[in-house]
C-alpha cells in the first residue's frame, strides 16, 4: 500500500536523520535528571530543525520525519520543538495573511522565532468557546490588551511554552466597539528574542512531570494586560480594522484549521506507534518459549498459542487498516485545505466531523492496542527497556490532547444527527455521510465475505445514527435542548464511533479494490482485512444483533472463524511487521531487535543502572546506619 516512490522518500529521509552527526549517537536517558533529559532532547530537536531547512523539505516530509516512528529516536522523551513545527508554523501559513506571513517566516525559519499554540486554559480545553482569555482592542492605540482574568483562565499545556518558545499564537475572546467576536488567534512575543526573559506582564513556565513526554516542555502563560497591535490578530479568516470596524470569517470554523490539521496528524502518529509495538510483541512471541517441551525437545513458541494469536495478530492487521483510513484523511484534508484557501469552505464542516471521529477512535484503538501488546509480553513488557509503557504513555496521551475524545465525538455526532435529520444541504457524491440518506445496504450476512462484512458495519452505524436523532428529536419535544442532548450523551458517542469505524472499514476496502498489485500482495491485503473485520464484530457484538442483522448462529461462526483466521495469518506475522521497515535503532526496544537476540539485551540493558556500579552502593550503608540510630 506505499508506493515505491513514497518508500524510496522515506529511506532516504530515514537514512538521513541516522546518519546525521548530532543524531546519530543516542544516550540513555532513563537515569538523567529532568534537566539533562531536556538539555538531551532539545539539543537533538534542534538539530533537527536544521536537518529540516537543509533538505528543504516539503509538508510531507516533515510530517514524516516529525512522526512518531523518528521522533523516538530523535527525542526519545518529547521533543520540546514539536507544537512550533506541527502547530504555530502552520498556523501561521494558514491563518496570517500574505503581509504577516512574509513579516514573520523568515524569522521563523532562521530560528529566531521559536513558537508555540496557546489555546487550552486551566479551566476549559476542547469547549472552546468557552475560553476565558481576552483580547481587546483599543483604537486610540491600535492596540489589543491581552488579558487573564484570574488564574483558571491561565494557558495550560502547550508544549515547548515552558522554557523554550518566544512566541505564541494565543487564541483569545476578541472584544470591539465592546461586542464579543468569538475566538481569534494572535502572535504574541512572549521573551525576550536577545535574553529569553520574560517580557512585562508575562508570566510563564512548565507545568511539571507527566505520564510520559515529559521534555515536551508543556508549559502555562499568564497575560496581565498585555499590549499586542493591531496587526499582530492573525487576518486571514477575520480582520479588526483600525477603526475597530470587524469582519467575520466566511465560515464559522475557518480558524479550526491548525486543530483540524493535528487531529489528522495525531491519528497517523498513534498508527506510527502502534506499528512500533506490533513489531516489539511479534518478535518477542516468536523468541519466547514456554510449556511443556514438544516432540522436538524444544518448548512451544508462545504466538502458537491461541491466545496469544488473538493478543498479537488483530493489532498487526489495525496497522494496515488504520493506516490506510487515516492516510486517506490527510489527503483529503490536502484537499479541503486548498479549497478554504481559494474560499470554498463547503467541505469543512465534514473534514471537521471526520478528522474529530477518526482522531477519536484510532487513539483510542492504538492504546488499547499497545497495552494489549505490552500484556503479550508479560513482566518483560513492563520495563522500560521494552519501550512498551513509553509507546503506551505516547498513545494515551492522544486520547485527551488536542481534543478530548468524548467532546470530539459528540461534536461528530452533532454532524451526524443535523445530516440524518435532513436539517443540511445533502452530502456531496463520495461523502462520509451519504449512507445516511441512502436505503440499508442489505447485503446478507455470511462469513467470509468481507463485503457482508463491511455491509454490517454499515448497518452498524446507521443504526445506531438514526436511533439517537430519532431519540433526540421526541425529547426535544418536550424538555429544554440541553437537557434532551444530556439524555441521550451515550448513544451519541457510540453512534459517532459507529460511524468513525464503517469510514475506516469503507476506506480500507476502497485502497484494497485499488490495488494493482500482485495476486500475493491482493490475498495478504483480505486476509488482513478479514481478520480486522471479525475482531471488530466480535468485540461489539450487541451491535450486530440489534442493529447489524446478524444473528445469535452468525455471531458463533463469525468467532471460530476469526480464530481460524489468526492460525492463517500467523505464519506470516513477522514479514508483515519487517514490512513496516522499522531499523532497529527506531524500535529501540530490548524485546524487537530484528536478530531476536532478547535475553543478552535485557542482561546488557540491567548492567546500566547506577546502582549496578558499586557492589555496595553507599547509600545503603548511610541508610542502614541511619535505622540503626
């Protein structure tokens, strides 16, 4: 599914950050302080920003040596330049307008500006709304005085915001002529470009340590009356004139485009490090054996086990499914992208529904996934060395930033039910949403099938649509709106989810319908899909009796076959994670190096701890002769 030319793109790149010399020799940062891990890490992103402008590298690329596969060897704790690249600078390409943008990139690109996105607050995160943070203009000075009211309303989160970034595009409630305008975005200074001070009324630092990334650098930002001018609002979408006259952007969600850009990139970053653990537990399965010894004098490998096929194979066949749905969103969010820019912004409240569900979902699949993973391993999938909880803490974490899950699917919900109800304009041809406006797909159920397959998940999530609007609509009848939409939260997000994994499912079966490949090639790509589509029945199960036409009888085959699809695939676990083409100095796991040489690894890896260093350490004596007195 990756064209020989993106494949040779992505060699050479890979080839370059490795072979790069402030990059290419690794530390272990287990044992560092947080300083040093910060020092470590941000010496290595900045490298990387060179490596960026010396290859001149295009979005794509970027994007690639951004992702999370690079990223975990470049700055194996957070990189604390990642917002500035995948946040401000496109901000700024996207939102400031042709005279900011010329009066702020070369700065940004020689590295004299280093920025970040401020938008979440301590008090509200993807309510964004209700944001507490002010920007008002003034026209006797042309200025905006930039504002926190009180501490709850304090920028909580950005990364890089901590120590590093001297700008910020704020996102502010912009007041003129005393009227509220909404949410807005301003380039902010926020130190000192020569000393990196604070500048007056800024207050700003990091938040402290976290699950995981923790040299981020996310950090907090306090304004107390801050003068920002005039131009410094980004006006691409919006403009306050001098005068403090207003004009509105042509589409109420024209500034969400840098959300809707890292919504997308999240997904395909959370695919990036569930590929990374699939191959860590594949390896690992097929190095590890236990049981009683076989015909052969040898113990059984643990991935002939059935359990463990079903804890292993179902996530290798979510890399390439997944991966395929989500790479389908970033080019269509390319797409869409070029479209507001010429002024047509009649594809982004579907781009702002799907990037909302498919965020959503593929994080939520991927940390489930990866904890699965790090199971298969046993106690050795709990160390550190494993990379396992590291993978885990990075995938979690995609659950909540950038847009809470539960938020972003009760906004695609909200899409769903206005599309279902016929209250918007219908779906343009090859929308996410015409099966909402379309008969059931009554293709019978048979296993085997995938298109019987795929017809399900269909009625799946029509189902589930049309009974929450339908729902929604008789309560609102007789209570408040707010009230009837609390009533019916649940079935909400179940419905957007629905709806998120027939996209991904309708997706996938569309790249495979596409395939020139070979035969071989066109067999592995529907066993693959197989087995995604009976794992996905078998864990929701309720929904394909209530609202997917299977029966009791199709429920029980579709589980033996499933089995019989993992024993199928087995053989070729591991040249199907090979052909994720991941070094092992990517992987950087004890447990996936490609020779399988795990227990010298483990032993090798035991040797560097401190404590290791003494044969006594002498904190155990002073210890000891403290207890004693």
């Amino acid at each position: 599914m990756v064209s020989r030319n993106r494949s040779q793109v992505k060699d050479h790149l890979g080839s370059k950050v490795l072979n790069h010399p402030e990059l290419r020799n690794t530390k272990a940062t287990e044992y560092m302080s947080h300083e040093e891990k910060y020092r470590y890490n941000l010496s290595r992103a900045t490298a990387m920003l060179k490596l960026i402008d010396e290859e001149g590298m295009d979005v794509n690329e970027i994007s690639k040596v951004m992702s999370h596969t690079v990223s975990g060897f470049t700055t194996p704790d957070g990189n604390p330049l990642a917002v500035h690249q995948v946040m401000f600078v496109p901000t700024l390409m996207n939102q400031a307008d042709d005279d900011q943008v010329s009066r702020w990139l070369g700065d940004v690109f020689n590295g004299t500006i280093v920025g970040t996105y401020a938008q979440t607050e301590l008090s509200h995160g993807t309510f964004v709304r209700g944001l507490r943070t002010t920007a008002t203009y003034d026209p006797a000075s042309r200025t905006f005085d930039l504002h926190t009211p009180d501490v709850s309303a304090a920028k909580w989160w950005p990364g890089g915001l901590g120590t590093t970034a001297n700008h910020a595009v704020v996102m502010a409630q912009l007041y003129t002529d005393g009227q509220p305008r909404g949410i807005h975005p301003f380039m902010v200074a926020i130190r000192d470009r020569e000393t990196h001070r604070p500048l007056p009324g800024i207050t700003v630092g990091e938040i402290g340590p976290k699950l995981g990334q923790n040299t981020l650098n996310n950090g907090y930002l306090l304004f107390d009356h801050v003068k920002v001018p005039r131009e410094n609002m980004l006006m691409r979408n919006a403009r306050v004139n001098e005068d403090g006259s207003y004009t509105k952007p042509s589409h109420q969600k024209a500034s969400y485009g840098t959300m809707v850009f890292t919504r997308v990139a999240i997904a395909l970053d959370t695919v990036d490090a569930l590929q990374i653990a699939a191959t860590i537990a594949a390896r690992y399965s097929i190095v590890r054996r236990q049981g009683e010894p076989r015909d052969d004098g040898q113990e059984p490998q643990i991935i002939d086990y059935q359990t463990q096929q079903l804890k292993v194979l179902p996530h290798i066949a979510a890399c390439y499914v997944l991966r395929a749905s989500t790479a389908r969103l970033w080019e269509h969010h390319t797409h869409v992208t070029s479209e507001v820019r010429g002024g047509d912004t009649a594809l982004l409240p579907e781009l702002h529904a799907t990037a909302c569900c498919l965020k959503a979902l593929v994080t939520q699949d991927c940390s489930e996934a990866i904890e699965a993973l790090r199971l298969s391993c046993g106690g050795h999938g709990y160390m550190t060395a494993s990379r396992l909880p590291a993978l885990y803490a990075y995938a979690t974490a995609g659950a909540t930033y950038e847009g809470e899950n539960t938020v972003l699917l009760l906004q695609t919900a909200r899409y769903l039910v206005k599309q279902a109800g016929g209250s918007h304009a219908p779906p343009a041809a090859g929308s996410a949403v015409t099966y909402l406006s379309r008969p059931a797909d009554d293709t019978p159920f048979a296993v085997g099938s995938p298109a019987a397959y795929v017809a399900a998940v269909g009625r799946v999530a029509r189902g589930r649509v049309t009974e929450v609007a339908a729902a929604l609509q008789a309560d609102r009848q007789t209570m408040p709106e707010a009230d009837a939409w609390n009533q019916s939260l649940v079935q909400l997000v179940a419905a957007a989810l629905a709806h998120g994994r027939y996209f991904v499912v309708r997706e996938f079966a569309e790249v495979v319908s596409q395939q020139s490949s070979s035969r071989a090639i066109q067999q592995m790509l529907q066993l693959l899909f197989s087995v995604y589509l009976a794992h996905a029945v078998s864990r929701a199960e309720g929904d394909f009796i209530t609202y997917g036409g299977l029966t009791p009888s199709d429920i029980r085959l579709n589980r033996r076959h499933l089995l019989r699809l993992l024993a199928e695939l087995r053989p070729h676990m591991i040249p199907l994670t090979d052909a994720f083409d991941l070094p092992d100095r990517l992987i950087n796991s004890t447990l996936g190096a490609w020779d399988g040489d795990v227990y010298r690894r483990m032993f090798e890896q035991a040797s560097h701890s401190p404590l290791n260093t003494d044969e006594v350490p002498a904190s155990f004596h002073q210890a000891m002769l403290r207890s004693k007195l």
